[in-house]
C-alpha cells in the first residue's frame, strides 16, 4: 500500500496536524526521530518536542522542511490548503468587491461598508469551519485576516474606524479561543486581552463583556474555580449594556465555577437564572451578537451536564449530556467530540464500565484527530477512573490510546 494512502497521515496532513504527522509517520515507517529529524532538517530534540505537542510549527519555513523532506505528495498539499478543507463556497468576493478591498488595504481608497460586510460574513464562516475542523487548520489563516482588518484601518473613518476596531476585536477574540482549544494559556490570555481594549475602544459592551466569559472559562478549564466565578461576574459588572446571551454566558460560567467548588446549591440556582435570560435572548435574535449563533437551549443542557459531572452527580450527568448530544448536529464535530467524552466519564464514575467503553472508544478517533488536548485528556481522565475501581475496560482503554498514537 502506498504510504500517504495511509487515512492517519492523511488526516494529519490535512488539518496539519504536525505532532501527529510526524509520530505516524515514524510509526509507519520504522524511523528513528533522529533519522526523521535529518530528513526535514530538525534535531532530534525538535523532533521530539513537536510530536509531544511541547513545541508548535508557525514557521513557513519548518512546514515546508516538514513536507518536502518526508515527500508529501502535492495532491495532499493542496488539499491541505484552507478554503477547500472549509466548505467556503460562495464566501470570495466578487472581482469589483475584491479591488476595492485590495485598494483599500494599499491605502488608495478608504474601506467601505460593503468591504467590512464581507469581512464580517468571511469571519462568521471560519467560525463555523472551527466548529467541524477545529482550530489547528484556522490560526495562520485568521491571523492573516486580522492583518488585513487592521491595515483598513488605515484609510477608515468615523464611524466606519469604529467598525474596523470592533471587527478586529472580534479576531483577536476568535484568534483568542483557538489558542486557548490548543491550551496556549499565554497566547490566548494576550489575545483575550487585545480583544478586550479594543472591545472597549469600539464600544462594544459585548465583546468586552465576551473577553472576560471567555477567561474565566479559561479559568475553570485550568481547575481555578475562584477565578472563574469571579471573572464571570465582572463580565456583568462592568458591561451592564451586554446583551442578555451574552449576559446568560457570564451567569452559566459563573455556575460551573461554583459546580467546580461543589456547591451545587449556588451551581444550580444560577444555571435556572442563566436558562433564562438563554430564553429571554431567544425571543430576540436580532440583539444578539453573531459569535453567539451556538447558544439554545441544546447547549445549555450540555452545560448542565458538565455542571453535574463537576459535582459527581453522576445519573444526572449522564441525563443531560445523553439528552444535549443528541439534540446536537452533526456539524459541530468538535463540541460533539468534547461532549462525548464528558458522557463517557460520567458513565465511568457511575459504574457503567461497558458503557463507559464504548462511549469512549467511539471518541477516540474524533479526540485524536481535533480534541487534543481537552477531550484527549477526559478520555485519559475517564481511563483513570476505570483503572482505579478495578474494571478491565480501563487497560482495554489504555491500549486504544497506544494503538491511535
């Protein structure tokens, strides 16, 4: 069989997935990681690192070694590029649109409305590319993109500069996130903190608001459930003019912080308030901002099953994570991945260690390929589990992890 027939490397050259290209590779192929590293021109300690996640390829230069030097066929190359793999069909400007933009960036023209409004469509696109491919394809891309929001700048205006900052709050919010799904704590809390200045300079109460959702969901992610419920809490404070989703956000954050410290009593009461204010901001719509396109009443059920899970209410877990995942669509591949693992290791800590195996190895191909490292680390969380309360399902568990890597 030709080797880059292989669906591993395939997938992991597609969503450029270094770490996994490079450990598959060696896999398949037999190779020492010194050897490997002569072959793209990296030392071994280089080697080592990008296939352990501890360093991260940027560099055009280091894809490019990456791909020549193990002889990536161009048919996979292309395919690697982003607007194909994205599904963006329809996004491009058209030729007059695309001049203007293009002058508008030189520094001809001043930008115009019709270019932020493509700007706005392109971003809640990729937004919604995420949700399927996850992040790793997406950061180059939306850095570059941000790049261009900020050189119209330049030729912008009154109230159209104050859309171009808003614009650019909303990239560094999204660039934000992906770092923080990749779990670069650094990056994405600089991100954060870019979104959030500019957020304030714009006006926008959202977004501004949104930043601090967004850190003190960082917050729980890292087992701090004090910051999170704080964080969660300035949200409101300090940006009283947010819309009600967004407002419903900061309420549900500051719940699972509370769920995170076992006081399920506070947990529960404000997860009633948060399922309100989600319903109030149903009503309408049109005042909400367009990151929140997720928020129903699917993935507040999801949160409750996330909240349970913290307080190791273990059937009601299993209640509301079975229920949220599926009403969920298929197209949020990697929330579905996230959540799946979370049911599995709820049914781990019921004592359902069939159940538990089942759910779990259903996950790993989804976890490996766009749920590292947060729903990869659950599904090690959910092995643990089974391996301390004696189950054999724990080491057939551990075996399917040693098999995917």
């Amino acid at each position: 069989m030709d080797l880059w027939t292989h669906p591993q490397l395939v997938a992991a050259v597609t969503s450029e997935d270094w770490g996994a290209l490079l450990r598959t590779y060696r896999r398949l192929t037999g190779m020492s990681q010194m050897k490997l590293g002569e072959l793209i021109g990296l030392v071994q300690p280089d080697v080592s690192a990008i296939e352990r996640g501890r360093r991260r390829v940027t560099s055009m230069e280091v894809r490019q070694r990456i791909v020549s030097g193990l002889g990536v066929p161009p048919e996979l190359r292309d395919e690697a590029s982003v607007v194909p793999s994205l599904g963006l069909v329809g996004v491009a400007p058209d030729a007059d649109l695309l001049a203007r933009v293009t002058s508008a960036v030189d520094g001809t023209t001043r930008v115009d409305t019709a270019t932020l409004d493509w700007l706005d469509r392109l971003l809640a696109e990729h937004r919604r590319a995420e949700d399927v491919i996850g992040s790793r394809p997406l950061v180059d891309i939306m850095r570059g993109q941000l790049r261009t929001v900020m050189e119209l700048h330049a030729s912008a205006r009154g109230a159209v500069a104050d859309r171009v900052v808003r614009l650019a709050s909303e990239h560094a919010q999204f660039l934000a996130w992906m770092a923080q799904d990749q779990d670069d704590t650094a990056t994405a809390l600089a991100w954060y903190d870019r979104s959030h200045e500019w957020a304030l300079e714009a006006g926008d109460a959202d977004m501004a608001a949104t930043t601090l959702n967004m850190k003190a969901h960082m917050a729980w992610s890292n087992g701090r459930a004090t910051r999170c419920v704080r964080l969660a809490e300035a949200s409101r404070w300090s940006a009283p003019g947010s819309s009600l989703g967004v407002q419903g956000m900061a309420v549900q954050m500051a719940a699972r912080g509370h769920a995170l410290n076992q006081e399920a009593d506070e947990a529960r009461r404000l997860l009633d308030e948060g399922q309100k204010l989600m319903a109030l901001a149903a009503e309408r719509p049109e005042d909400q901002p367009p990151w929140m396109y997720f928020y129903d009443e699917t993935w507040f059920t999801l949160q409750r099953g996330m909240a349970e899970l913290h307080l190791r209410a273990w059937p009601r877990a299993i209640e509301q994570l079975t229920t949220g995942l599926t009403a969920l669509p298929d197209d949020y591949r990697r929330d579905k991945t996230w959540y799946r693992t979370c049911l599995a290791h709820a049914l781990a800590g019921a004592d359902e260690p069939q159940q538990a195996l089942a759910v779990a190895l259903e996950s790993i191909p989804d976890a490996a390929e766009i749920g590292r490292p947060h729903a990869w680390n659950e599904l090690h969380t959910t092995a643990a589990l089974l391996l301390r309360r004696g189950a054999a399902e724990g080491k057939r568990l551990v075996t399917a992890f040693k098999e995917c890597d």
